[in-house]
C-alpha cells in the first residue's frame, strides 16, 4: 500500500532534518509519496500569513503529516503556528514518549514515560489581552472545559489499555487553580471510576516535577492539560537524554500530525549539524500510525544502534556527558545517512546489542491508532 503524506519543512533546521527523515524513510521501502507545504516564516514571505488555507487542505486530505519545527515569535510577531494548527485541525492529543537512547546520555537509563497533554485549550487558548490603555498589565484566559478534559482523560486510559502501560497519573493544580484546575481533577475521578482497571492517581504540577527527577520509574503515562504538559514533556525529555532524541505526535479524531518536541534552532539553519533523532524517530511513530510496524522496528532500532555506538553522531551526541569516550561530532546529513544504511540491516529476529548494553523494546510505546 502507498501513502500521501503532508510534509511541512519547517523553519530554522527544520528543512535539514525533515530531509534526513525522508532519506530513512525512503531506506524502510515504505511507499511514500510527500505532499510539501510552506508554514510559518517562508510562508509569511510568500504567502502573507505564517498558516495558509493550502497547509490546512492537505493536511485534511491526506490525514497524516509529518512537520519539522516551526518558528514562534517571542513577545511580538504572528501567533504561533503549532498552537493554530492543533486548533484548527482538532489535534487534541498531543502524545510525547520520553524513552531512553542507548543507555548513555541521562542518569536514567531505563527511562520509559509518556506525557499525554490536551493541545487545543488551557493557557495556549490564545485569549489574552492588555488590561490598561499603557500596556503595564496584561491578562491571559485559561480555558479549560469539561468536553475538552473528558476527551484527553479518556484517550489517556485508553492508550494506557491499548499498550499495556502500567499507570496513569493525572497532573493539575487544584489546591491554587480552584474553578480550572478542580474541573481537571473532577473530571479525571470521574474518568478513573469507569477505567478501575488501570491504576492511576493523581500529582500537583509542582511535586509532579519534584517526583519526576527523584525517581521517574514510578510513574507511567502522564495526563494533563496544554501548559503543564508542554513543560513536563521538556522536563522527561531532558530525563531521557534531551530534546534532541524526543518525538511528538498529535491525534484527532481522523487527523494524525508527527513533529519533534524540540523548537526551530534559528542560529543553526543552514549549518547542518542539528540532530535528525528526534525528527526521525517522529518518523517512526508515523510509520506505527500507518500500521508499517516492522518499517518502525527498523528505524528505531537503527536509530539506537547509530547513538550507541557513537561513531557518525551530530555535536550534541559527542559531548563529554553524553559519551564516555572522545568522538568528533558529524553533520546531520551524515548521522541520517548511517541510520538510513542499518535500517534495511537491521536483524529484528535476535536481541540487539552494543557495547554490551541491550537495546530497549521499541514496541512498547506504539503510537498505533
């Protein structure tokens, strides 16, 4: 079966890494025919806006996309693109595995989470505005509603169910946010009740992020709402090796979108030395959504046997905390090349090893739907 897939190049680095995650997709033999179309700051240049009504046709069309990083203004300039395209198009699921790569680069190495966070409402709603004709005081609506929660809630457990996850715990801040916050929290007891076969409890935003640096193995899946889950993603990303290595997904009802969690490295572009992973491994959570399963099995474990032996990876890869041993950092374009060429080598029938560390099962957080 062949696939129609829109792709979004991105801003910044992301037109070298999502060409590095076309090259390894091309190395799966996975019939793959790309769809690209401009968001963001080239299509501000050629379009007048950052998210043309083009973006939004194929996306719908085709019902998968795999975007690079897009660039948001910081404090002045167009609204954000990422935050747009997730309500426009209903991705109210934003699913983000933070596993561990080849065992060297975090103080976790068995490090397996997935943060589950609503994409659509929250403190990213975008209603916000100035309180005073001077402009020294601003507010911001955080929008939080019982459809939206229960929606998240329920595809939370749901994911917990199809993957055999251990436990969901949900993340809010009741005890401050008493209206938001407690309407998160209700919801989510009431969502438990009807799932009394997962374990699950709950944590406030702060010692979540305090649990989470003490002793991450406790907890599992991880649900909350648009702002916390930005933030927690980075944090369990940084537990499993950094941004560099994490990839995103977004789920509507029909719609998949696949992007890495990491921003647009402005002062990068063009250079060609970003890390491809994270866009690559995004690439392998598609490939789990189209059901080309083996296809995923390859790249991730490609992916893995690139990073642990530590011979074609990009600077950040190279550096002294995340190797123990010396190793000059290659381009972008390079460390694709070498995951592209294991892919099609790779022996899926036999545990892999490296440097006598074995590698993880990537089956286990399938992004399937």
């Amino acid at each position: 079966m062949s696939y129609t897939i829109t792709l979004l190049p991105g801003d910044g680095i992301g037109p070298e890494v999502t060409a590095a995650a076309q090259l390894v997709a091309a190395a799966t033999g996975v019939p793959i025919r790309w769809e690209p179309v401009e968001a963001g700051e080239k299509a501000v240049a050629s379009a007048g806006t950052p998210l043309p009504d083009a973006v939004l046709e194929s996306i719908r069309k085709n019902r998968v996309a795999l975007k690079g990083p897009l660039t948001t203004p910081i404090g002045s300039g167009f609204r954000s693109v990422n935050v747009a395209l997730r309500q426009q198009l209903d991705l109210f699921a934003s699913v983000r595995p933070a596993r561990a790569i080849a065992g060297e680069g975090t103080r976790y190495p068995g490090i397996d989470l997935v943060v589950v966070r609503e994409a659509t409402e929250g403190l990213y709603s975008g209603v916000e505005h100035w309180v005073d004709r001077d402009h020294s005081a601003a507010e911001t609506v955080n929008v939080i509603t019982r459809k939206a929660s229960d929606r998240i809630l329920r595809f939370a457990f749901e994911y917990a169910l199809k993957h055999h996850r251990r436990r969901v715990t949900a993340v809010h801040k009741a005890n401050i946010m008493k209206t938001t916050g407690a309407l998160f929290q209700t919801a989510f007891r009431a969502m438990a009740e009807r799932y009394p076969q997962v374990p699950s409890d709950e944590r406030l935003v702060d010692n979540m992020c305090m649990q989470l640096v003490k002793k991450p193995e406790e907890y599992d899946v991880i649900v909350t709402t648009n702002l916390f889950g930005d933030i927690l993603s980075d944090l369990c990303a940084g537990l499993a090796g950094g941004l560099g290595i994490a990839p995103g997904a977004l789920f509507g009802e029909t719609i998949a979108m696949f992007e890495p969690v990491h921003g647009s490295a402005p002062k990068y572009a063009g250079q060609d030395k970003a890390n491809p992973v994270a866009e690559i491994l995004s690439l392998e959570l598609l490939l789990r959504h189209l059901g080309e399963r083996e296809a995923a099995d390859r790249v991730f474990h490609a992916v893995w046997e690139t990073i642990a032996e530590k011979k074609v990876v990009t600077y950040d890869l190279a550096l002294p905390g995340y190797t123990s041993r010396p190793v000059p950092p290659s381009s972008c374009s390079a460390m694709a090349a070498e995951i592209a060429r294991r892919v099609p080598l790779v022996d899926l029938s036999v545990a892999l090893t490296t440097s006598g560390v074995d590698a993880p099962d990537a089956a286990d957080p399938n992004l399937e739907s």
